[in-house]
C-alpha cells in the first residue's frame, strides 16, 4: 500500500468497519487477530500470506509502537518486591 503515509497511524478505528474494532488501516484485519496468530505461533511470513490485505510494514510498525508502549509502562522493580522475581 505504497499510497499510505508511513507516519499516519497504522491502527484506526472506524464504527462502520468491524463496529470499530481496532483494524490495520486499510484493511478489515483486526490487530487482535495479528497478535493472536503470534501468540499461536504463527510466523509473520504465514501470516502475511494468510492475510494479502495487510501491509508487511504496517504489521511491524505496530509490534514496535506495541514493544515501545509496554517498555514505557513497565513499572519499576524494587529490590524485595514481588516485580524483582526471577524464577
């Protein structure tokens, strides 16, 4: 999807599109639907193939915003606390 600005968002909402699920933009693809396939292990080649609509760039902006997010709301451990553990 070359015609897509890469520095929009990747991930939009809309009520008419899924009833505003969160979709890859320009896709009916929810991301849910993406990360559950990783989850199940599922590789990002397959999943591309499974799903032509989505743009493979796209798909790995979002798992950076996603990794980013989660290092930026990480809370911090303290030693002692149950956060420190490492089994």
């Amino acid at each position: 999807m070359a015609d897509i600005d890469r520095d929009g968002p990747v991930v939009v909402c809309d009520r008419e599109i899924l009833g505003g699920r969160p979709t890859f933009r320009g896709t009916r693809v929810p991301v849910e639907t993406v990360f559950d396939h990783l989850i199940e292990g599922v590789g990002l080649d397959e999943i591309m193939q499974n799903f032509p609509t989505l743009d493979r760039c796209d798909v790995e902006i979002a798992l950076r915003q996603a990794c980013d997010r989660l290092k930026a709301s990480a809370p911090e451990a303290t030693v002692g606390s149950p956060l420190a553990r490492v089994s």
